[in-house]
C-alpha cells in the first residue's frame, strides 16, 4: 500500500509498492503533474494528483484528466484506488473507485486528508499540527505497508489553512 497526504499547502507520498504482500518497488512515483498538458476535473484545472491503490491506475487517471475527469467518466473496472487531486486553485478533490465498478466518487475536501495505508497515522500527525512531508514520515516509521523516501509537490499560494483543531499552516 502506500501513505499520501495532503496538508492544505504540500502533497507528500512515500515510494513503497507492494504486491502479494511483497516489496515490488522502493522507488515508486505516486506523485503525477501535467508537464504541459491540461489536466481537469469538474472543469477545474489540475496542478497535481497522487494515487494510492492498484499499479497502473495511475495511467488511466492521466489519460482521464486529459479529457476531464467529471461524476460521469467511465472507468476500467479493473482497478480499485484512491486520488488525490490538486486544483490549481488549490482545492483537494477526492477520488475513490473499487474494483468491478466502472464510475467513481468525486468529492471535495476541506482541510487536510490522507489516503492509503498508512492514513490514520498521517492524519493524527497533522491534527498534531506536523506537516504532510513529516505525517508521510511519521507513517514509513510505523506502518509496515509505507516506506521507501518521501516526494512532495508544494502549491505556491501563501493563504493561511486552519486544521480542524484551529491550528495554522502557513
């Protein structure tokens, strides 16, 4: 599995993979940006997105975005998997697809989040008031599913963020 989080300002993923409950990769890209393309959902445009979830899922989330990810794309059921998204107005989308089913849920999020393995110990670390570079960290230690580094993509606008707990992120 893997651990993404999102603190309102940074995404950051570890680079674990695993397959059959065995290491595939300690170097694995979970962190994906246009490279000058234009990338959208609900005709927002898209400065990033991480996946967590089956291999190659990430291709078609690409392919997607290219022509506009919305609550009525069609989805290969092959793959089961959790998106961040990144807008370029810095807004986080969700995306979540299990297998078998070919359309996914969309949704918004407000504040910080986390996906994957090691989610529940990220999203402690940042109601903590930790950033998402040092939440992924805080998962590589103690979820055994995460590890490998940690890459980040960081938004450039400067707003404050207030966690749930009132906290700031500048």
């Amino acid at each position: 599995m893997t651990t993404i989080a999102w603190d309102g300002k940074t995404l950051a993923a570890d680079s674990l993979s695993t397959s059959s409950g065995m290491v595939a990769s300690t170097n694995e890209q979970k962190i994906f940006l246009p490279e000058g393309q234009e990338w959208k959902v609900n005709n927002l445009p898209v400065a990033a997105f991480a996946t967590a979830g089956d291999c190659g899922c990430e291709f078609e989330i690409a392919v997607l975005l290219k022509e506009g990810i919305t609550y009525s794309t069609k989805y290969s059921p092959a793959f089961d998997f959790a998106c961040i998204i990144i807008t370029e107005d810095n807004e986080c989308i969700l995306l979540y697809k299990d297998a078998g089913s070919e359309f996914a849920k969309i949704s918004r999020q407000d504040g910080f989040y986390a996906i994957g393995s090691g989610y529940a110990i990220a999203t402690t670390a940042m109601h903590l008031g930790k950033t998402a570079i040092e939440a992924v960290n805080a998962a590589i230690e103690i979820d055994t599913s995460s590890g490998g580094n940690v890459s980040a993509f960081t938004t450039f606008h400067e707003e404050q963020f207030k966690t749930p707990m009132g906290k700031e992120i500048i």
